[in-house]
C-alpha cells in the first residue's frame, strides 16, 4: 500500500508540475505578443515586419509546447485514475476509508488538468489560430472516464472551485477581445452587433465551463477557427444587423407613474388593473431555466431580467444576466451554486443578490424589509406597484403553488387591482400569468426582503 501513496504522491507532484508549466508558457506568450503589439503601434518598417515575424514563430512554438503539455495532462488523468481504482480494491472507498488521503489529492489535481489547461489554452489564442484547441482538449480529456464514473474533478472543494470559476472567467474575456480583434481585423467595428454575438459566445463558452467542472465533457463549444472569421463578418454585413441601434442601457426615471388603471380579463376574472399586465407579460422571461447554462433554479435572476425589461434596458436575456450574477462578488457566485449536484438548486440568489446584480446592469433598487405585520406588508407592495416601482418579492412555494412543492421562490408583482385585493406576478417557476388575492399573498411571503426600484420607472 505504500507503494500506492508514493504512486499517487508522485502523480500529483507531477501535475504540479504540468499545471505550472502551462502558466508559464500562457503567460510568457501572453507577454511577448503585447510588447510586439505595442511596438507596432509606432515602428511599421521593415525591420518590424522582421521582428513580427519572428515574433509569430515563437509564439507557433509556445502553442506546440502547450499542446504537448495538455497532452501530458490528459495522461496523468488516465494513470491517477488507475492508480485510483487499485486504491478502491484495496483500500476501500467508504466514507471513513484511507483514500481521503493522497489518492483523492492526486486524482483531483490529475483531473483538474483537462479543465484547466483548456481554459489556459483559451486565453492563449492568438489571433492566427488554435481558436479550436480548447474545446479539443475538452473533449479528449472526457475520454479518460466512463459516464457512469465522474471525474475526481468533483471532490474539489467549493472554496478551490469558486478559484477557478474565477481564472476561467478572466480568460473567457481574453478570449473575446481576441474574438472582437478578428471580426475588426475583417472590417467589422465593435459596435452592439459584434457585442451580441460576443455575449452568446461568452455564455457558450461559460456553459461549457461550468459543465467540465462539474464533470461533464459533452457538448464541447465548437470556437470559429482562423478561416472561418472572412465568413462570419460576411454574414454580419449581409444580415444587416451592423446598422442595428445599440440596445438602450439607461433605466426610465420618471416623475410619476404614465399608467393609470383600466379592466382587463385576467384568468378568467375581469378587474380594474393598474397598468397592463398581461401585455407586460408578454415582453418578460415567462419560463425559467431554458438558457444553455445547466442551471433550473433560476428564479431570481430571471426576475433580475425582467426589472430591467419593466425599467427599459434592453439586452438581458437569461443566458447575459447569469453571466452578470457570475461576475459578481463571491457571495452572490456562491448563492448561485454553480456547483450542485441537482441542476435544480443551482442559480439561487438572495434579495442583497439581486440588489447587487442589478446595480451592475444600471439599475438602483432597495431592500423592502418585511414586518411581523401582513397587511402593512401588503400596503406597502402595493402602494409600491401603483406608483409605478418595479417590485419582485420572495415567497413560499408550499403557499404559492399548493402543489406538495417547498422552498424560497421570487415573483415579480406586475400590477395590483384598484381596490387592492388582488395581485397579478410573473412567475417563471410556474410559467404562467398568476394571480393572488391581497391575505394569500400576505401568507406567501418568507418574510424576507423585497427588492424594489428606487426611481419610479414605468
């Protein structure tokens, strides 16, 4: 069995090994290609061009030298999962067994480094090509486990998966400024055209890599390779969409409410309603986890989405504004649960969540505090809504949807009947329209905070 520890003791150190240096040949390209760049911003002799030139080769080198490194990465994983399995027949694999130890350590640095040499390799693309290799690399790596066997990536702690969620994300963003450098070197200018193809790109590229650390290598992002990029900026000119206004990204802020009341038939009911619900809804996230993010409980951030919808900017489907929750602090990441095991619990967000996430689109919202009082609770929503705030509240789906179902939910309240007995939201758990009357929702609530708009916004 001592065999076994030195084995996997030397199999970590020398993913070590790999890990570090794939940082430096990552970092050292990334260096030489800035200060090449930076010179050509005021040398453009032929004495630059020689230096260009030279300067492209190495980097061609230092792409070699990256991919035979992944390649090594991709068998250390296949020989700590060996050693892994020898460990299972004879050490045990219960809870309490002996492979807490340096076998779990080995096969966790070994897994981890499909994952992270192909987000490094990402950041790495040059603007000549490799654009590809990531999702390559990617998808060999699966091919070291069984389906029914998930990667030892998964037995990283949340604190070390957060660590890397974070790099993958920065080089993510490297990745996409190369994106836009490609489509500007074809004649196409960054404008809110290239910015919506870069924001579906940055979701495709997040999905995937959330799933690979989460342990699953299927669907790996297909990246445009360095021929193809003439064609993309022909379709970007033939579609038109190069002329197309840039999405408004101010929220209204209004002096008073523009809407008044008026009878709609809402489920069947005709009432007096402020605003017009249903045509609201119509414009809104309606269905929650359908972006390409593995994500279901998504209820908060939709409803983020939609208050910016109801507020008047323009551009944040579910796909951007998980990204957004992303990118902010660690707090709201770890609320989100990128990491559950059930696609269910993930994409959680707390009122302070959605405060925060919001702020970073632009728009001002407060916590409502609740009281012990139901009705002043009720009032205050209402008063809220009427006035033309922008309201989501949370609330228990046990006394929302009576359908066995428990756990915290966010709606957004879209209107409130005139004589203040009835509520129409949005509900993207449910999908639907919903209405409540005033008592019923005064029981629904968790009694926690409701995020509401500071400015009065419709």
């Amino acid at each position: 069995m001592s065999g076994v520890s030195t084995s996997s003791e030397a199999i970590g150190e020398a993913v070590k090994n790999v890990t570090e240096a794939l940082t430096s040949v990552h970092e050292t390209s990334g260096s030489l290609k800035r200060k090449c760049q930076e010179l050509g911003q005021g040398w453009k002799d032929s004495k630059y061009q020689e230096l260009n030139a030279t300067v492209q080769e190495c980097l061609k080198a230092l792409s070699q030298v990256q991919h035979a490194l992944m390649d090594g990465g991709k068998k250390l994983s296949a020989l700590a999962k060996t050693v892994m399995a020898y460990e299972d027949v004879n050490m045990g694999t219960g809870s309490g067994g002996a492979r807490g130890g340096n076998g779990t350590g080995a096969a966790v640095a070994a897994g981890a480094v499909g994952v992270a040499a192909g987000v490094m390799l990402g950041a790495a693309m040059n603007r000549n090509g490799a654009v590809g290799a990531a999702a390559d690399l990617l998808e060999r790596a699966a091919g070291a486990g069984d389906a029914d066997d998930p990667p030892k990536v998964l037995k990283k702690t949340d604190a070390q998966k957060m660590a890397d969620l974070k790099s993958g994300l920065a080089n993510i963003d490297e990745t996409l400024e190369n994106y836009a450098a490609n489509l500007a070197d074809q004649g196409i200018p960054r404008g809110p055209a290239v910015e919506a193809f870069l924001n579906h790109q940055r979701a495709l590229m997040e999905a995937e890599l959330l799933r690979n650390m989460n342990g699953d290598f299927s669907h790996p992002y297909v990246s445009p390779q360095p021929g193809q990029w003439a064609g993309i900026a022909e379709q970007f000119r033939r579609s038109g969409i190069l002329n197309a206004p840039a999405p408004n990204t101010t929220p209204r802020s209004l002096q008073h409410t523009a809407y008044g009341f008026q009878t709609q038939t809402i489920n069947g009911t005709e009432m007096r309603v402020y605003d017009d619900p249903v045509g609201t809804h119509q414009r809104l996230i309606q269905r929650q986890g359908q972006s390409v993010y593995d994500m279901r409980g998504t209820c908060g951030l939709c409803q983020c989405s939609n208050m910016l919808t109801l507020a008047g900017i323009e551009g944040f489907n579910e796909e951007r504004i998980i990204s957004e929750g992303l990118r902010c602090s660690d707090t709201v990441r770890n609320n989100i649960d990128p990491f559950n095991r059930n696609n269910s619990h993930r994409g959680g967000t707390s009122a302070d969540d959605r405060r925060e996430i919001l702020s970073n689109c632009g728009l001002p919202t407060y916590c409502m505090h609740m009281s012990s009082d139901r009705a002043l609770n009720i009032g205050r929503i209402a008063e809220a809504v009427r006035t033309g705030h922008g309201v989501t509240v949370s609330v228990d789906v046990a006394r929302l949807w009576h359908n066995g179902q428990h756990g915290g939910h966010a709606i957004t309240i879209l209107s409130v009947s005139e004589d203040g007995n009835t509520f129409i939201y949005n509900d993207t758990g449910a999908g639907v329209l919903g209405t409540i009357d005033a008592s019923a929702l005064g029981g629904a609530l968790t009694g926690n905070p409701a995020n509401v708009t500071r400015d009065i916004i419709r």
